[in-house]
C-alpha cells in the first residue's frame, strides 16, 4: 500500500521540477503555503504549519503530507514517516491553531 503512495509522490516531484520557476503546487485546485520546521536538535523530528485550511481540509492535509514527504526524501532518501498521534494528515479531528493546519511526525531513517 506504500508503495504506490511513493510512486505517486515520486511522479509528483518529478514534474514538479520540470515547472517554470516561483510556479506553486496546488491540492484540490487551491494553493496551501506549507512550512515545515525540524524539532529539537534531531532533524527527523519535524512539525508542518500549513496556511488557509479553510480552502479545503483535504487539500490542506495533503500539502502538509507533501511538504513532509518532501523534507524526508530530500534529507533521508526515504519518504516514510511516523505522524504523531493526533497530529496526522489522516486524523478526521484534525489540529487547527491560529488559523493554520499543524501535522507532526518523523522521518523513519534506517
């Protein structure tokens, strides 16, 4: 079941490093501004703020999703992740403050 996902997001890297530069990655038709901070001093340990959840939850959660797969294959080479309890892009209660979706999770590094 993984497997397809990384294919998917894979792709997804893919043509979007093909695009015109300052060109924006859009989930369900709108643009999320996703920023993804590392944790504490271990770099896997990362929390996501995306903006504008109000757009669309789902596309808000897939930015996040997209934004954390992305900072693991970059600075790992792998796009698992462990999301924390309460805090993943599948949790229908998702955390919502100030305005801003908030994911949080780690890469899995071997």
């Amino acid at each position: 079941m993984m497997r397809p996902m990384i294919v998917a997001l894979a792709a997804t890297l893919a043509l979007t490093a093909c695009g015109k530069p300052g060109s924006r990655v859009r989930f369900d038709d709108n643009y999320y501004p996703a920023k993804l901070s590392k944790v504490g001093d271990r770099r896997e340990d990362f929390v996501v703020t995306v903006q504008d959840p109000g757009q669309g939850i789902a596309g808000a959660r897939e930015a996040g999703r997209y934004e954390a797969t992305r900072y693991c294959v970059e600075t790992f080479g792998d796009s698992d992740i462990s999301w924390q309890a309460g805090y993943d892009p599948d949790n229908r209660a998702s955390v919502i403050d100030n305005g801003r979706l908030i994911l949080r999770g780690q890469c899995v590094i071997w």
